[in-house]
C-alpha cells in the first residue's frame, strides 16, 4: 500500500504532476468535442449543397 501511496505523491509534487494531467485531459477532451461538433455541422452543410445542386 506504501508504493501505491508513494506513488499517487509522485515524490512531492503530486499537485503539479496530477494537474497537469487533469488539463491536458479537459483539452484533448475539449479538442475532440469541437472537431466532432464541426465534422458535423460541415457533413450537414455539404448534404445541403449536394443536395441543391440537383
């Protein structure tokens, strides 16, 4: 249980490793939540246009 502990305190600077961990997670997260909202809208967009195009 020591080296669990040992490691989750990651030699004394656990606040800054985990953090670090936690933002670059929200901003994959967050990247990938905007390219799928924006393949979407352009997937919409381009039907739009096929499909006016006869």
């Amino acid at each position: 249980m020591d080296a669990f502990r040992d490691f989750l305190d990651m030699g004394g600077y656990a606040v800054w490793v985990w953090s670090a961990y936690g933002i670059s997670a929200l901003s994959l997260i967050g990247m990938l939540v905007w390219s799928v909202r924006t393949l979407k809208a352009r997937q919409k967009e381009f039907d739009v246009l096929k499909n006016s195009r006869g």
